[in-house]
C-alpha cells in the first residue's frame, strides 16, 4: 500500500476542479465564489456555454476561472442565478450584464421593472408617433 502523493492532491484541490460543487470565479478583478449548477442554470446563456463542456475558460495564477469583463455588477447576475431576486440598485448596468451573458429571463424581467420599462416604452411611443424622426439630427 502507498501513500497518497500530497503534490498531485494540491493540484486536484485547485480553485479550478471540473468536478467540484463550488466555484470559484476571477470577473474583471472582482472574485466570486458559486456552484456550477448555478452558472448552468438558464442552458441558453453564455454562462452554461462556458461552463458546459469542453474547453473550460482560462485560469488566472490562483486558479479561479477567469472572465475577461467589468465585474462591477456581476453579483446582480449571480444572486438572480441563485435566488431569481431582481437588484435595486444599478439595474441599467445589470441589464447590460444579462444582455452579454444572454439570460433572457433576468433580461425580460428587467425590462419589464419601472426603471427599464418607462424608459423603452416612452422611447418607443415616442419613436411610434414620430415616424421620420432620425437619431443624429444635425441643426
């Protein structure tokens, strides 16, 4: 009977395991820890892309995944991921978020908030009555 090499058992506890339950993610500087079903929940987003199958995105030097993004208001994403709670806060910026990472539900959702929705719908009812209005209108 042999000793477990501790060495290779370092490695296998990297950040970065395929199989572990937790994640640990580097978006933009900001870390973030989750599991990977929660990045695979929405199977339409570039999240479960990412994290679904072959190859897996690129480590920085402590093992975390790493996610070349603004990581500012990540944590809106991944707390309407875990628990399908909406921000209060910084919801444009989110929005945008979801709109790259292509979660249609966060996206629908949000635009469907005050915040969001008076704005497309005043843009929209504006645009609807004004028909030859162009957006860079030179005086």
């Amino acid at each position: 009977m042999s000793l477990p090499d501790y060495r290779s058992h370092e490695k296998q506890s990297s950040l970065a395991v395929p199989h572990s339950p937790v994640v640990q993610l580097n978006v933009g500087g900001h870390l973030f820890s989750t599991s990977m079903s929660t990045l695979r929940k929405h199977p339409d987003s570039k999240l479960a892309e990412l994290f679904g199958g072959q190859p897996k995105p690129c480590t920085d030097a402590q093992g975390c995944y790493f996610i070349d993004r603004d990581g500012s208001h990540f944590g809106g994403v991944l707390e309407f991921l875990r628990s399908d709670l909406l921000p209060t806060e910084n919801v444009q910026e989110v929005h945008r978020e979801a709109v790259y990472y292509n979660i249609k539900p966060l996206i629908k959702r949000l635009e469907e908030t005050p915040r969001l929705f008076g704005e497309l719908v005043g843009r929209q009812q504006f645009l609807s009555r004004v028909p030859h209005y162009k957006e860079n209108i030179e005086v």
